[in-house]
C-alpha cells in the first residue's frame, strides 16, 4: 500500500524550515519502514512567496535529502498542510509518496510526456502565461479521462512553479496512469442571489441581453435594486456581487441555490448604462447560462462538507444485497492535495486555519482512527478541475487504495 508522507513548517530562513520538515517527514518513513509502501518515488512541495527567491536552491536540497525522488509543486500566497494553514507567512510544505514506477511522469514546457499514457494529471501554471485557457485544454485532452486538478501560483515575487526543475511561464506538473486510483471534487464558495439566466447578446466580456431584455435592469432586478438613480446605495452591493458562468453545454445548477461544478466565477467588471449592459472578467458567447452570486461563509462551508462526504461514500463498496457476500471494506484515504483560492483559507471560514480543519473533521482522517490525513496544498490565484479556470473554489483531490 503507498506510503504518503508529510511535513510542513514555518520560519524566517528557508533552509530551517525545510529542515523542520524533513524532520517530520523521516519520523513517519521510520514508522512505514516495515510496510511494503516500496520506496518513496514523488515528492509534492508548496512554499510561500517568502521562499520564492530561494526556489531554486531548496528544489536542490530536497534532491540532495532523498535522492530519486522526482518532485513537484509551487509557490503560493499561503500553504496548507494537514489541518494547519500558513497564509502570508514563511512556511513550507512537503508530501512524499511511494508510488511505484511507471505510474507516474512528471512533465513541463521542457519535458514531454512519454513514458506513460497519462489518465489524469495534476497542474500547476503561471497565470501570466498567454493563452493559458488554451493550454489547460489541449492538456485535458492528452489526459484519457480529460481530467485535470491543480491551480496557478501566487505570488508577490516570482510566480515558480516546481516539476523536476524551476519553471515560470506555461504549465508543468505530474501525470498518473489509471493504476492511480484517485477522487477528486470542486467546492464554490459562493452562492446564487438570483435566477439562472441565458446570455441572448453579447459581445466579448459584455452582456447587453439576457432572456432577451436588456441586461443592466436584469442584474438590477435580480439584486433587488430599482435603479441607478441613487448610486451611493446601488455600488457597495455591486461591487460585492461576481457573476458565476456555464458554457451552454454544461448543467448550471446542481439544485437551487446551489452553483454545480461546471460553474465559474468571475468578477463584475463594468457598467454601461447607455447600453444597459454589464462586464465581465471572462469572454462570454451567447447560450452560456449565467446567474449573479455573492460570496457567502455559510454556504462556502457547507458545500466543502459536502464535497468530502461525496468523497467518503465513493469510496464504500457498491455491494448487490442479493449476492449473500458481506459487505467490502471501504477504500482507504492515503492522501491529498488541495488547491484553495486565496481568497478563502480560514479567515473566510472565520478562524484559523478554519478551511482545513474542516476537511480533515469531514473526510474523518486517513486512518478512520482520529490521525489526519496526509495533505498538502496551496492558496492559487486560479483553480484547476477537468479542463476549466475557476476562482473562489476549493479543488479537493485525494489518493485512495485500489478497490
């Protein structure tokens, strides 16, 4: 059974930090030393912008503490690990897994994809790559499942992203065969305050119709707002509403209320009230489904409980009751990796660490007997999930025995 491995902290000096770490890290291998996890073969590491000057210099200590380790990863604004976060601090994280080989294959603009037939992948990007949408794309589609999860790096520095060396600009990350079994979910944080309406006009991030009226009024009505007439009322709850977005082939709403995973958020950019239209900060066509939405703590926690219980249940046995059998054992949980918005994280949640401590209570550990799970991530300034761009999401990806 794969090892998974984890060690994080935080300190002024890079090198103590890792040192930290790695001390974490070596205290649970000698405890997965008599199993047969096999040898520890990938490394994930998530650092602050902190670190980002030193990125190169730490990528190459982490090769010289476990030779043969093939590791990936990013710099983010914040990083988590366990149930712990570390936003706007010094601070690392580390997770090593016993993968065996040929499972796995690292890959960047400099390394192709060739050993492998990749199933699904993990990703990391730098946002100010052009095009970036259409790469995230043309990767799902090398991917057999066309799934993807991951995020792009934040950062007041340097926007770095680790897979076998230090990269900035296009994408990089590790893909996985099917042998790799793994679930993985989207968690909005942000909840609809309107009707699911369809864009009937526009032109590239305007909305000038929808449901074919005018578009401003529609907004309008939809925040319960007469008018414009009396901006000092209208512009604080506009300037805290985002519009979520569905391509017309995707379902909209998971139930009422509630943004399915297909949905993307974006920010309201601009009026043009001599067209009665609005902006957006995303190219939009007609037939996409839009509704207006708030960000709301109450309902960005719930949805992440609820992830986690989708995740849970997937991994109990569909038994037929009519076979006579007892039932299977569940799957275990081996590990994680979650990529948050920076935007979230616990002070979203409304307390420390809050966003993870709710993850580890709702998934129940990965032993079933009160330990954490091995986790890692970071805070993006994007989140990936199959081949779409989100924002003020959680994407929850986790490892899992073979059923």
């Amino acid at each position: 059974m794969p090892a998974f491995l984890i060690g994080h902290a935080t300190h002024p000096d890079w090198r103590a930090a890792l040192a930290l770490a790695a001390a974490q890290v070596e205290a649970r291998r000698a405890a997965h030393d008599s199993s047969d996890a096999g040898p520890l073969s990938l490394g994930f590491v998530y650092f602050t912008d902190h670190y980002a000057p030193h990125a190169a210099a730490l990528l190459a200590d982490l090769r010289q503490r476990w030779p043969g380790v093939a590791w990936v990863g990013s710099v983010g604004v914040g990083v988590c690990a366990g149930a712990a976060e570390y936003i706007d601090e010094p601070a690392l994280a580390l997770m090593l897994a016993a993968l065996p080989a040929g499972r796995f294959e690292v890959f960047s603009g400099a390394r192709k994809l060739r050993r492998i037939t990749p199933y699904t992948a993990l990703v990391h990007a730098d946002p100010a790559t052009p095009d970036l949408q259409e790469l995230i794309t043309e990767m799902s589609d090398r991917t057999d499942s066309g799934y993807l999860f991951g995020g792009l790096a934040s950062s007041r520095a340097a926007t770095h992203h680790v897979a076998e060396g230090v990269w900035q600009g296009g994408l990089s990350g590790v893909a996985f065969t099917q042998d790799v079994p793994l679930v993985s979910r989207v968690t909005q944080g942000c909840q609809p305050v309107g009707p699911t309406r369809t864009i009937t006009a526009c032109e590239r991030h305007i909305v000038t119709e929808l449901d074919g009226e005018p578009a401003l009024p529609c907004l309008l009505r939809d925040l319960g707002l007469d008018a414009l007439d009396d901006p000092r009322a209208a512009l604080p709850r506009l300037r805290a509403t985002l519009v979520g977005l569905n391509d017309a082939a995707d379902g909209s709403l998971a139930r009422p209320g509630q943004f399915g995973a297909d949905t993307r958020v974006r920010h309201l950019v601009g009026l043009d009230p001599g067209r009665h239209a609005f902006a957006v900060a995303d190219l939009v066509q007609t037939g996409m489904r839009l509704a207006f939405c708030q960000r709301d703590v109450q309902a960005a926690r719930r949805d992440l409980v609820r992830i986690c219980s989708e995740i849970r249940d997937e991994l109990e046995p569909q038994d037929d009751p009519l076979s006579g059998h007892a039932p299977a054992p569940a799957r275990r949980l081996l590990g994680a990796v979650y990529v948050s918005c920076t935007g979230r994280g616990g002070p979203h949640f409304g307390g420390p660490s809050a966003e993870l401590k709710t993850i580890q209570h709702a998934l129940g550990g990965g032993q079933g007997d009160g330990e954490e799970l091995p986790l890692v991530g970071f805070f993006a300034a994007g989140e990936i999930a199959r081949h779409h761009l989100y924002g003020y999401t959680g994407v929850l990806t986790v490892f899992t025995e073979s059923a």
